[in-house]
C-alpha cells in the first residue's frame, strides 16, 4: 500500500489489517510513554487547504507518536495566499524531502493530483466533496470495538444528512458496505446525490423506517458548500431529520464525524447519551491514523512488507 486516496482501493483484507494494526496501537496509547521509535527520521507534511481541527490534530499527533519529524502547512499564512499553485508547493515541498504527505483540499481529486507529482506516499485528508478515507476507517474501527466485532456482517446503518456534500459519507458507505453491513442513506431529495445507489446503498427520504437501524450516522449540514435552494428551510429540515431523544432508541449506537452543529442535525440529548460514540471516533482517530502511517511508512519504501508493531513490553524511547 503506498498512498490512501480513497476506500475504493482498499480490500476487505486490508481494512481489516489496518483496523488490527490500530488496536496494536491503542495498546501503545495505554503506557506512560507513548512513543514508538517506528518512523524516526522521516518526515511527515501535513499540507491543509481546508479548516480542520480533529483530522490535522490527530495525523499530527499520530506521526509524533511514531517518533516523525512533522511540518504543517495552512493555506492561511503560506505562498497559497499569494497564489502558489498545488503543483508548484507540492516542488518545494518535495525538496524536504518527506515520507509522506497528508493533504486536505477543497478540490475533489488533489490528493491523487499530488501523488502524481511526489515520490512521497499521500493520504487523502479529505478533498472537496470526494472521499475522506480516514475518517471511514477510524469509524469502522470505533464500531468494531464497540460491537465487539471481528466484522460489521448484519450491522444496519442508517447515515442521515446532507449526504451531498459530505465525503464521510461516501467512504463510509464504502467501507461500511465492504466491511459487511447494511447501509442506508437518508435525507431530502435535494441532498441525497443521484449516484448514492451505485455504492451499494439503499436510499431513503424520511425516517419511517429508522427504527430498524442499529447505528444511526449523522452528518453535519455544510452550509459553506451549499446555496439556500436545497432545503426549505433550517427550521423544517430539524423537524423532519434531526436525531433526538423520540427518534433515538436505547438499542441504537449514534456516531457523527464532527464538528457538530448542536441543535440542528442532533439534538444535544443524543450527543451526550450513553449510545453516543462522538468521543469514541475521535479517540479512535489517533490510533487509525497511526496505522495508516505505519502501513505506508514502516517498511522504509511505502510498499508492502512490513514489521510487527511494538508489544507492550517493548522498552520506548523518550
């Protein structure tokens, strides 16, 4: 495996293998010292085009973890302000050097622009309203461990919002359907994207049928990415898709990839319930995204052989 750009290239086997590499490194996340000396030397650029807190935190944490040399690089502040194109500051990055890139972008499809012009391995961070294969990952993972599972075979999984504009959504339908599970996607007409049934989903325009759900995702409403032609209005699209306490039954998990917009596509009952995985996804985004680096990275070649991770007998370094 040498760059994450989108599930659609990963296997059932290798979801599974980096979902096992991820509770290795949980494991790790439990001893006084944290750090593995996996990636010592190389260096990781986190390049973000876009806001984000949870996702460039976590790879930023993650590479630190193993013991990386990280830089991050914000669009705000950088040559991008004074009009530097993608390829000509994917040039002066490559003259560090990196291991590795870890791109978000407003533009479907930059991350595999940048893997086209880098010999560093690229992960995809999210780009436009393409994919965002980690964050996928990360929530397959969290399922997982909630279940306590081996798969997600029979787990019905409703993913309710504006679908449209939202790349968690797509991987996650990717993922999910791949990993075994049932997946329906919920929203108005206007948000629900025409292609939604060629990824192997069912689609839905209300939640009559939410009941039968046993994991309800839902997605935050991208107001920066959408006109005001799409809903009615705020008030009716909380009336009729919001997840709160009459829609949530006890038996069900509910998950949401951040940040939420408390009130509006969840009520905050839900979001501080007993069923609420929300910090889950996010502690589970530290060890996924080490595993992610580990699997491109360990091997010192971003191809395909690779060292166990280190036991938790292991002396660390500090």
């Amino acid at each position: 495996m040498r760059h994450l750009l989108s599930i659609a290239d990963l296997t059932r086997g290798d979801i599974e293998r980096i979902t096992a590499v991820a509770e290795s490194f949980a494991e790790v996340a439990e001893r006084d010292i944290k750090k593995v000396p996996t990636l010592r030397g190389r260096t990781i650029v986190n390049l973000f085009y876009e806001s984000s807190t949870r996702t460039s935190s976590s790879f930023e944490l993650a590479a630190k973890r193993l013991s990386a040399d990280v830089v991050n690089i914000k669009s705000d502040g950088s040559s991008v302000d004074k009009g530097e194109s993608l390829k000509d500051t994917i040039a002066t990055l490559s003259a560090y050097d990196p291991a590795a890139i870890v791109i978000r972008a407003p533009w479907a499809g930059a991350a595999s622009f940048v893997a086209r012009y880098s010999s560093a391995s690229v992960v995809n961070a999210g780009d436009g309203k393409h994919e965002h294969p980690s964050q996928a990952l990360l929530d397959v993972f969290t399922l997982k461990r909630r279940l306590r599972a081996d798969s997600l075979d029979g787990v019905n999984i409703w993913i309710v919002g504006d679908v449209l504009h939202s790349r968690v959504a797509r991987s996650n339908v990717l993922a999910f359907t791949r990993m075994g599970a049932d997946v329906t996607v919920c929203g108005p007409p206007t948000l629900i994207p025409q292609d939604a049934a060629s990824l192997g989903c069912r689609i839905a325009y209300d939640l009559d049928s939410i009941r039968e759900a046993d994991v309800i995702y839902a997605l935050r409403m991208q107001n920066e990415r959408m006109d005001n032609t799409l809903v009615p209005s705020l008030r009716e699209y909380v009336s009729r898709y919001q997840i709160d306490g009459r829609r949530l039954e006890p038996r069900q998990l509910l998950m949401h990839p951040g940040p939420v917009n408390r009130g509006v596509e969840l009520a905050a009952e839900v979001i501080d319930s007993p069923q609420s995985l929300i910090v889950d996804q996010v502690a589970s985004g530290l060890v996924v995204r080490m595993a992610i680096l580990y699997e491109l990275l360990s091997a010192g070649t971003g191809g395909n052989v690779r060292i166990a991770p280190p036991t938790p007998t292991e002396k660390q370094p500090a």
